[in-house]
C-alpha cells in the first residue's frame, strides 16, 4: 500500500472515533431531552439542532473518507 492509503486510513480511524462518540453525546441528549418538549426550553433546543448538525456534518466527512480509502485500493488494484 502506498503512503497515500496509509493515511487515508489513519484519518479514516480518528475521524470514526470522533464519530462514535458523536453519536453516544447525541443520544445522551436523546435520552435527557424524552421528557420535553421541543422548543419548551429555547437553549436546550438549539443545543439539540446544534449538536444534531454536527453530527450530520462529521458523518458526511467520515464517509467521505470511507470513500476515499474503497478509491485508493481500487486504484491500487488497476496498477
């Protein structure tokens, strides 16, 4: 493999971390926001929109490194 897929994967693997615990701060608002409702509390709603954002955003971007990685290895499998 090239030094190229190397660090494909290295971002890949940092990003995927974030992600994870992305997505395990997210459902921890889930679980403190059961019992509102939305808009009740202004600031704990923006949190939410905020964060689930965020989450939508690094999702996109990690896949897009999933995507480039599956790229560098079909590359790599023509030559």
């Amino acid at each position: 493999m090239s030094v190229d897929s190397g660090s494909a994967r290295n971002k890949f693997r940092s990003r995927f971390v974030v992600e994870i615990v992305l997505i395990a701060v997210l459902a921890i608002y889930m679980a403190l926001a059961k019992g509102q409702v939305v808009g009740e509390d202004l600031v704990f709603t923006v949190i939410g929109a905020g964060l689930m954002a965020l989450v939508t955003y690094w999702t996109l971007h990690t896949l897009r490194d999933g995507l480039e990685i599956i790229a560098l290895q079909v590359r790599g499998l023509k030559h």
